[in-house]
C-alpha cells in the first residue's frame, strides 16, 4: 500500500510538472496532512520577475481545492536596510494547482513563507528560501515532520564555540514575572488643607497684647495668641455677670431657676464669640469683666500667616492668624497626560527629598485630581506623609515614585533587544551554536527588563550578552553569502 501510494504522488507531481525544462525540480514537504510541492521559474531565479508554482494534496493524493493559500517572499531588515518583499500575487488554477507571481529586487537570499488554509481545518504552513542565480527553492514543513530532508531556516547561522567562548555570549530565557512600571515625577511639600485653621473675630476690636508675633512660631492648642478689646465683647461679660447675680438672688426664692436661663444665653454668647471656656471659668470666679480678652489657639501647629500687630484695628471674619498642624503633609506631584493610566488611588508611593540624601519616606496616592493643565499637559497627584519630625516642610521640592503593578508579562533583558529602525529583534540560541534573529514586539520596560508582545514563547533561549557581536556575525554572513 505505502508503495502504491508513493507512486500515486510521484505520478501526479510528474503532471503537474510536466515543463520541466522551463521550471525547476519540485519539492515535496508535508504540514497538518497537507502534501505541499513547489516549483519555480525560471529554474535559475533571477532579479525582477519569477513564478512560483504550488500543488496541494491530502495524504491519500487527493487534490485540495478552494484553499485560501498565502506565498511571502521577503528579507528582513537588517541594520540601515529596510524590510523588502512581501506577499505574493497567488492565482488558483485547477486540480490543486496554485501560481504565485511574486518579484525579487536584488541579487540576494530571500525568505520564504507558505500557508494554506482550508475552512474548518489547521493551517499548513512551509518556510525556507531562495536564492538569485540558484536552482530552485529550498522548503521544510512546519508542523509535523518533512517528508524530504530538512533544510535549515535561511535566517541561521553557526558560530563555533570556542569563539562564543572568546566573544563572551551569554544566553538567557524569556520567562514570565510580574511585571511593574515605575512613574517618576516632581513634586511638592504642601500643608495639608484639611487641617488649617484660620483665625478671626466675630465682633470688632482693637489689638491689645500680642504673644505669638511672628510667622513660624509653634503653638498649642489654647495658647493665647494676643488680647483684644472690644466694646461688645465687655457689654456682654456684663450682661453675663449680672445673669449670675440675678440666678444667686432667685436661690433663695421660692422659684430658684428663673434666671438659669439668662445665665446659659450669656454663656454661650461669649462662647459664640469665641471666649474659651478657662475665661469663662475666670469671668464667673472673679465677677469682673476683661477689658482685654485672650484669644487662643483653636490647634496645635505652626503659625503660617500673621495679619495683626499691637493696636490694629480689627473687623469680624478677617484673618488674623492661619496655623498648620505639621504633623502630617501632602506633597503634590505632576505626572505627564500619557502616564496616567498606570496611576490610581490607593497606590503606593515612595517620596525622596535631594537635601536628604539616603533617606526615603513611605506615602499613598490619596487623590487623583480630575482636572489637567492645558499648557503643561499634566495631572496633578496628592500622597499624604506622616511628618512627625518635621523632616518635611511647606514649598520643599520632592521626587516621587509611585509603582504601578502590570500583572505577568513575558520578558527578556533588555540588553537582549536590538532595534532596526521601527522594528525590534532578538537572537534565538538554538544549540550547538547556532542562532536565528528573531523579529518581536516590545511592550512595557521595568528595570533591566523589557516585555515581549510577540515572537517568543516562555522558554525560548534568546542572546542576552554580546548580542551587537552576534548581530556583527550575522550581517557578515549574509555579505559573503550575497558576494
């Protein structure tokens, strides 16, 4: 039966190929249960115009028709030459024929590609080359094994080991790993604005004593910040003063809680009117009013803006005071437009000041503002830091970092990577000191390493040290190969 069978081929390649003078031998390979031959001519190929000549036939010698087939005759780049080549102009005859009219531009080795598609079926796939002024073409299936020898990919070369050895290559895996992109920015030491606290009076006045006079004092809470006279502020003591002695009267009556109320509205006046509670203590202790009435500090922190002096004159609701609690900061970053997909809140972050040289502080991407700067085409972060040694302080410059994890990505280092114009290789070690160059797609950079997107598989054993050597091999090669 295997006999029969082989001289069935045999007999339907010798009519497929009847010139034979005007074209060259066939080959024969086999992919996913597709017995592909091909021809071309004329049989010496030559710079301009050549045909390529195709049958496809199942394993029992059936003719396969109405495949979808693709032929790219091609060369990659290489250094400052561009690609060249391309697909090919393929025309269905009969009985499981196909003609591909393609063009070769130079005198050189070029890189074939064959696939054929049936609808509902794996695709068969071929590669191998051809050369200008060379009979024929040289073909190998891909898939399952050839049914003719095997020819090697146009595309590799051998270097012997010893001068692997000397030239120092090293290889490397592409693997899978978590892959993080870091967004670096500049940023900003501000006061947290939640906690400022502004300080006013609710009543005219005049300045009297002031005991915090100078912006950047530290304060604490209830420390008294200056003394103000005010003519409504002591009309009110009174009224307070004589709301206790109308409450001591109506004790000893027999309705002793007619003047509780007098007394709570005269408190809480003079607490509205911010008087804290030790004067108020001390104004009903004493009996006698204040002609000037500290003014306390309503938080512990620093004072970061002063607007009075002795004897100013002052209106209710201006600011008299600001103070920061310092205890903890924003600092304000600004990232580029392009930068923030890879920034969300809740992200960690990692702040350096340049005047702290060694020393890092840990923060969390608290806000993402939803607004953009139309001239600088940036976005605004907000990281809140504990400050409890005032190691950071309001207007300093800062560097932030802010990791953005990625998920698993293939990589590879990226001292594997050479770039040819717009397009990225690498090399393939495929043993015994033989290499291939290997078109990829590069995605994301981290570190020492760069994403594949494309052209490798986990696994795949690529040069990763001395790669611009290998790739000075390879161009040399293929000169002596064109010579």
């Amino acid at each position: 039966m295997r006999a029969e069978k082989l001289l069935s081929i045999a007999a339907g390649v010798l009519i497929v190929w009847g010139c034979a003078g005007s074209r060259s031998e066939p080959v024969t390979v086999r992919s996913d249960g597709i017995e592909i031959s091909a021809a071309v001519e004329p049989p010496l190929l030559r710079v301009g115009e050549n045909v390529m000549w195709l049958e496809l036939r199942t394993d029992g010698g059936a003719a396969i028709t109405g495949a979808d087939v693709d032929v790219k005759v091609h060369m990659h780049a290489m250094g400052a030459m561009a690609a060249m080549g391309g697909p090919a102009a393929v025309t269905e005859l009969e009985d499981g024929r196909y003609r591909a009219d393609f063009e070769l531009a130079m005198g050189t080795t070029w890189i074939v590609e064959i696939a054929a598609r049936r609808p509902g079926r794996a695709v068969a796939r071929a590669e191998g080359s051809l050369t200008v002024g060379t009979a024929g073409v040289r073909l190998t299936g891909i898939g399952t094994p050839a049914t003719v020898k095997e020819e090697r990919h146009p595309s590799e070369f051998r270097i012997a080991p010893g001068r692997l050895q000397r030239i120092g290559v090293r290889v490397a895996r592409a693997e899978t790993k978590s892959l993080a992109t870091t967004v670096r920015a500049v940023g900003r030491v501000v006061a947290e604005e939640t906690t400022l606290e502004d300080v006013s009076l609710k009543v005219h006045g005049w300045v009297g004593e002031v005991l915090v006079d100078a912006v950047g004092d530290p304060v604490n809470r209830g420390d008294i910040l200056f003394t103000v006279y005010s003519p409504e502020l002591y009309a009110a003591q009174e009224e307070y003063l004589q709301a206790l002695r109308s409450q001591q009267r109506a004790r000893e009556t027999s309705a002793p809680d007619r003047a509780d109320y007098l007394v709570r509205a005269g408190r809480n006046r003079l607490r509205l009117w911010d008087i804290a509670e030790p004067d108020l203590e001390r104004l009903a202790r004493t009996g006698e009013p204040l002609e000037n009435i500290p003014i306390r500090a309503p938080v512990t922190g620093y004072v970061v803006e002063k607007n009075l002096v002795r004897g100013s004159a002052t209106k209710p609701g201006q600011r008299l005071y600001r103070i920061a609690p310092l205890s903890r900061v924003w600092v304000e970053a600004e990232v580029y437009e392009y930068e923030l997909a890879f920034v969300r809140e809740g992200q960690a972050a990692t702040v350096t000041l340049p005047y702290l040289p060694g020393r890092s502080f840990e923060a969390t991407v608290a806000y993402v503002y939803p607004t953009l700067d139309p001239e600088t085409r940036t976005a605004r972060l907000r990281l809140v830091l504990p400050n409890t040694d005032l190691a950071l302080r309001p207007d300093m410059y800062a560097n932030v970092r802010v990791q953005a994890a990625r998920g698993e990505r293939l990589v590879v280092p990226q001292s594997a990577v050479l770039y040819a114009g717009e397009r990225s290789f690498v090399f393939r070690a495929l043993g015994e000191g033989r290499f291939r160059p290997q078109p990829v797609g590069i995605g994301l950079r981290s570190g020492e390493e760069v994403e594949i997107l494309t052209g490798l598989e986990p696994g795949d054993e690529i040069v990763s040290s001395g790669t611009f050597l290998i790739a000075s091999e390879s161009r040399l090669r293929a000169a002596m190969e064109r010579w």
